[in-house]
C-alpha cells in the first residue's frame, strides 16, 4: 500500500499523527454526536474509489513557501480527499472535499454546519442540502481547481486545517497546523512524470 510521506522537517514538527484516528477526529473539538456522524458520513464518500478513470496516478503535494515538500499523498485515479478546519469563531468542522479525476483536482462538495462568517452557498455553484443535522452539504460542484493549485495561509492549532483519506479502507490524516501553522503553502498535484525519450543515434 502506498502511504503519505512527509520530509524530515515535516516529521520534526509533527510527531505522531498518523497514531489518531483519522476520520473521528476530523471534527474535534466540535460537539461529540456531529463528531461521530460526520466522520461516518465522510468515510462513505471517501472510499468510493475510482470510477472509470484512466490517467496515471499522481501525488497531492503540500509545499511550504520556499518549495520544500512537506506532505505528499499518493493518489490513484478517482481518489478523494478533504481538506477540513475549525471555523476560528463557531469552532465547528468545515470541509472542502477534492477528487483526483482525469489528471484535474475537482471540487466536488463542501460541508458547512452553519451560515457563519465566510461561509455560505453561491447560488448557481453547486446544490445545498441538508445533512439532516443542521448544517448542510453543498453536493456537486464539480468545479476543477485552477493550475491544479491552490495556496492556504494554515491556521493555528485550534484551527487545524488537516488533510483526510482513505486508502485500501486505512484512514489517514496529517495536520498541517502542526506543520506549518501561520504559514503560506501550496496545496498541489504533482503528475508522474513522463520516461524520457531516448537519444537520438
């Protein structure tokens, strides 16, 4: 099984964290009954797994702002993943939630459990429902993530922007507040490179 792997400042900063279930402690330190159901509710979306895709696989990098690799996670064709946080006012769980999908990383859905500050539905982009609990899912948008990049200014600890996955049903989670807190990095996909061409003779 191929796993994540972190450089040797990343394992420095960040001792331990794949020993913490992954998915039950997506939502910490939020009520514990949303805790138990969203991470249930995620790890089915999570393993759905690839869906009739045919690009190679490829690796989602997280790069701090001098270009170093801190995390990179293996991703095989129609692979998902989220990225989630605290909300730093209301403290609840937010998640924004990627697929690897025909060599693009593709928004598809975003959780939201509440109308609080810089939250919220953009008509047109996406379709909110409820998740049954109070908050809502924003459910396909599908929207492919220019330059297959975006940059995140990580939060603080109490924030706790992670990433969360799945592989061969093992869930994983890194913190990237316990990597880079108060830092700019660059969330990326890196494509498998192409065999070089032989020399002309």
């Amino acid at each position: 099984m191929r796993v994540a792997s972190l450089t040797s400042r990343a394992r420095r900063r960040m001792a331990g964290w794949a020993r913490t279930p992954a998915l039950s402690s997506c939502c910490w330190p939020h009520k514990v009954w949303l805790h138990c159901w969203l991470a249930g509710s995620l790890a089915g979306w999570l393993s759905l797994g690839a869906l009739a895709d045919d690009a190679e696989g490829a690796q989602l990098a997280v790069l701090d702002a001098s270009g170093e690799t801190l995390v990179e996670v293996p991703l095989e064709p129609g692979m998902r993943w989220c990225l989630g946080w605290n909300h730093s006012v209301k403290q609840f769980p937010v998640l924004d939630c990627y697929r690897y999908h025909q060599g693009r990383m593709v928004l598809e859905r975003s959780h939201q459990p509440d109308f609080a500050a810089g939250l919220g539905h953009t008509l047109g982009r996406g379709e909110q429902v409820s998740d049954g609990r109070g908050g809502y899912w924003i459910e396909n948008i599908d929207e492919p993530v220019p330059g297959n990049r975006y940059t995140l200014r990580v939060g603080s600890p109490a924030v706790d922007h992670r990433l969360l996955w799945q592989t061969e049903g093992d869930e994983h989670r890194v913190s990237l507040s316990e990597l880079a807190a108060g830092e700019r990095v660059i969330l990326q996909l890196k494509e498998p490179e192409e065999p070089g061409k032989p020399d002309d003779v």
